[in-house]
C-alpha cells in the first residue's frame, strides 16, 4: 500500500514533459507545474509563433511569464526520492547478464517474474499485475520468462505463429497457411502440442528405462573396473616376481659359469707358469754347458778337451718338453658358443610367450563394443599411418615413398638376407602389428594389387605364401574390372564400383575385417565376420610387370 501510495505521488510530482521527477519545478499562471528548463525548452520552441502557452491545457500567456522556482514543490519531490530511495527493491531483484528482464521498466530494470505469449512481453511482479486484475487479459498466457519471445514471431509476417504444419514440421503463422504453406496439413500449435504432450509420456518412461538400463551397466562396468584393475595389480605383481627370480637364476647361472671360466684360468695358468719356470730352468743349464763347450773349445790341451767334451756335449733329457702352440682362446671358446645358443633360445621363448602374452592380453578385453563407423570422416578417426617392411619385400618389388610405395623393378634389389623375405610372391608385408580399430587405405595401378591383412608368421615360400592362399592370410584381388576375396584358398567373386584407391577398416577385438571401393563415396566392397587369434600385419601384392608399373602404396591420410 505504502509503495502504490508513493508511485501516486511520484505521478502527480512528475513533470508531463519530461515525465521524470520535477527539477527546479516552476508553477505557471495556469496552475501547472513543470521543470524550469523543461518549460523555457518548450517556450523556445513556441517562440516563432510568437506566443507561449501551457503545454497542457494550452492556456496562451501574454507577456511571457517570469519562472520562479516552487519551493514547496521542490521540497515535496525531495521527501518522495528519499521515500523511493527506501523503497527502492535489493540488487538481487535487478536484471543481470543472465536474467531475463522486464520490458517494461525505464532505468534500470527488474527481474521478469513471467513472460507473456500474446503480448510476447516480458513483465516483472509490479507490471504483471494488470494481467492478474483485468478482465481483459484473462486468456493471455504466463510461462515462466524467456529471452526467445521472438522466436514466436514469424519472421517473413511479423505475426505470431499459433498454427503447426505436420507437413514441413514446424511453426507458422496464420498468413503463412494462406501462402507457401497452402495445402499443407496444419493444425493450432496447441493440438500438436496436446497430441505431443501424450507422446512425450511414452517417451519419457522409454528414457528412464533406458537410464535404468544404463545405470546397471555403469555399475557393472565400475565393478569390472575395479576386477580389471585389481587382477591386473596382482597380475603385474606376479609377472614380476616370476621375472625378478628369472633374473635371479640367470644371475646365478652367470656367476657359476664366470666360476668355471675362473678355475679353469687358474688351473691353465698354474701349468704354463710351472712349465715356463722348467723352461726357464733348461735355458739356464744349457747357457752353463755352452759357455763351458766354448771355453773347451779355446783349450790347446787335445786330451783335456776329449776328456770334457764327453760330458759337456750330452744334453739332459725333459721328460714335459712338449711342443709349445699358443692357442689360448681354445681354452674358453667353447663357452662363449654355448652361452650364445642359451641367449638365442631364450630369446626364442621370450618372442614365443610375448605374442601368448599379447594374444591373451588382447582377448581378455572386456570393453562395450566398438560401433563401426558409417561415413569415411568417421573411418578417418581410425587411421594407422604405417610403412613396409623392407625386410619382407619380394627382391623384385622397389621400396620407394619412406617405404610406404611398392613397385615392380626389372632387376633384383639388394636386400640383405633376411628367413622373412617373400620369396616366389611379389609381396611385402607392412612393419607394425596391427590391433584395436585401425584404418588405412591403397593406391594401386589399374593392373592386378592384392590388398591384404596377414598373421607374421605366413609362408615365406611356395603357393601357401600368397595372400589369401592358406589361412593366416585374408586378401582383396583388384583386377582391371572385378574384385576377389580370397583366404584359405577359397575365392569369393564380388561386384563393385571400380576405383585405384581401397580402403581397409580392421576391428581386430571383434573379428571385423572391410573392404571399401573409394571415391566420391565409400561402397563396402566385401565383410570379414571372423576370430582373430595373433596381431595381424598390412599386407600388399603386386602382380604385373617392370613395363607396366605395376605398383601399390599405403595412402598418407591427413
């Protein structure tokens, strides 16, 4: 009541000009009340016409009065600003960045408590009371305030759009039926919504189901969790130790061999040391016996020099004289060689257990299925950018392109020796195992490519090492005007768009293995549904000729 009581004064204390509080207020000789600059404003406005009037009441006043401030006036309009200032709402009740604010409010405005859909107006507490108390806006309708009022005004009409077209789906108005949507299936926005509001039930419970059902899953998923991680510590923890007492036994077995190796340097040194002092010990003697046959030599006396010469000239006999041949690595080579056979066949092992352990590893995955992807932005997110292998390479294909291109050479290249080497097959395999969810594509010749995916340990030789020829290999024949599908020796004819660039999509965990024939859009070409058991390998054929450039290159995807 206090503060209606003080909008009423603040009404009657308010200039009509300006409609703000009075400034200096001045009565003129009508009786009205005004700003004194409001006012002279006015009057110099009148002042071609050369007559000065009351802005309300159009009283005309000769000669123009003199303006003098309103005292009582003035003092009013002080006492209402400090009622106001009192009355004044807190801060929180003001629009922020964020609110929706009051359309109607001058200066700074309010909060709007409710949003109008016939007016598209948005009203704070104090100016929504007129749809509260007036008859007149009894079908108006409140929703809680919203920045998108206009979004409820048709943007080619300016009218609101109250009507829905089943048709084209969407919100229009009613000019908007009697034009480009004449003919359509409409009805009142409201209907729709009635019928949706219906729908939405039903969609409701399928959602919350849904998130029942999800819920369960993250639980479970959490649980898994949790037994992944605490089987995995314990598995960590046992592969160590069984790895530290590895180490341990192979410490031992180098300290006793370096213990062997050690005696068997002290026992050989002991002997040659005895032998060398034995050695050292005839060359003494003998030194004597040939400084004395020398100075026996000088004597003039001739029965003095028979009598000593006897004596002098026999040599003692050395029963260890043996002869001496300097081969001291005879004594440990034998060592060295089988210490080298172990490092080799453990190596071996630990080759053999890595790939069970990797295969086991891999197997053991227990994530939510991978959704393949439908679009080739969506393949691209899978992308393995990998190079070939040259130590696989045909001696006949050229490595070329950071080793990514392979193409047919008239001579033999000269690759190093290599068990891996593809012998009677113009192939290469590519460097990186393969696993998860990769994607790659090939380029190739309008001539025979084979595109395929292989175990590592595939036939080097014979008929058995051409992809798609046994079963640890899966491969794509493009020819000039058909595609094959080979493995296992069995061959699969398919039809497709021809194009020189394939693409190949492997989920390795689910067994997926697919072929795409890419140009301005991807076509499958060929599906794999099967079990994947080692890490697999990219793999390329080539089987043309030097004359034709026959080649094929694994894309470099952006």
């Amino acid at each position: 009541m206090a503060h209606q009581q003080n909008l009423l004064d603040q009404k009657k204390l308010s200039c009509s000009i300006c409609l703000d509080l009075l400034k200096d207020p001045v009565t003129i000789p009508c009786g009205h009340s005004y700003c004194m600059n409001c006012i002279k404003s006015h009057w110099l406005e009148e002042h071609q016409k050369k007559i000065r009037s009351c802005p309300q009441c159009r009283q005309i006043f000769r000669p123009k009065p003199v303006l003098v401030k309103n005292t009582m006036l003035a003092d009013l309009v002080e006492e209402v600003k400090k009622i106001e200032l009192q009355a004044a709402p807190p801060d929180h009740c003001y629009a922020g960045p964020e609110d929706v604010a009051c359309d109607v409010c001058t200066g700074r405005k309010l909060k709007a408590l409710k949003s109008c859909l016939q007016c598209l107006v948005s009203y704070c507490e104090q100016h929504l009371q007129p749809h509260y108390e007036s008859p007149a806006f009894e079908k108006h309708k409140l929703v809680d305030p919203s920045k998108k009022l206009h979004e409820n005004i048709c943007s080619h009409h300016g009218k609101i759009m109250k009507i829905f077209c089943r048709t084209d789906q969407k919100c229009i108005c009613c000019v908007c039926c009697m034009d480009e949507h004449e003919g359509h299936d409409t009805v009142l926005a409201s209907e729709e919504r009635t019928k949706r509001q219906g729908e939405l039930g039903t969609s409701r419970q399928k959602i919350q189901q849904r998130i029942q059902d999800r819920e369960k899953d993250v639980k479970m998923l959490q649980q898994e969790l949790e037994t992944i991680n605490r089987i995995a510590d314990s598995a960590m923890s046992n592969s160590e130790k069984i790895f530290i007492e590895l180490v341990r036994l192979i410490k031992n077995r180098s300290s006793d061999v370096k213990q062997q190796i050690r005696s068997k340097q002290k026992t050989e040194v002991s002997r040659a040391k005895e032998l060398q002092e034995k050695l050292q010990q005839e060359i003494v003697e003998l030194r004597r016996k040939d400084k004395a046959l020398e100075q026996l030599s000088h004597t003039e006396d001739h029965s003095l020099f028979l009598h000593n010469y006897s004596s002098l000239s026999q040599l003692s006999e050395y029963t260890d004289s043996p002869s001496i041949k300097i081969r001291p690595q005879r004594y440990f080579e034998g060592v060295t060689e089988a210490v080298s056979v172990v490092r080799d066949k453990l190596q071996e092992i630990l080759g053999e257990v890595w790939t069970k352990i990797s295969q086991v590893v891999t197997e053991g995955d227990i994530l939510l299925p991978q959704e393949e992807p439908k679009t080739r932005a969506e393949f691209l997110q899978y992308t393995h950018q990998s190079t070939l292998d040259p130590n696989t390479a045909n001696a006949r294909l050229l490595l070329s392109d950071e080793n990514r291109k392979a193409t047919v050479a008239k001579q033999k290249q000269l690759y190093s020796s290599q068990q891996d080497r593809f012998t009677d097959m113009f192939q290469v395999l590519g460097r990186e195992s393969l696993g998860g969810c990769c994607y790659w594509e090939v380029e190739r010749s309008r001539y025979e490519v084979s595109v395929a995916v292989a175990y590592k340990n595939i036939s080097r030789t014979g008929y058995e090492s051409g992809f798609g020829n046994d079963d640890r290999s899966w491969a794509l024949e493009c020819f000039d005007k058909r595609y094959e599908f080979r493995h296992n020796g069995v061959t699969t004819y398919i039809s497709g768009p021809q194009s020189s660039r394939v693409g190949v999509y492997l989920d390795h965990r689910a067994g997926i293995l697919s072929f795409y024939s890419i140009s301005d859009t991807m076509t499958l070409l060929h599906r794999v549904q099967t079990t994947f058991t080692q890490p697999l390998y990219q793999g390329l054929g080539i089987f043309g000729s030097d004359d034709n450039g026959s080649a094929a290159e694994l894309c470099k995807l952006e």
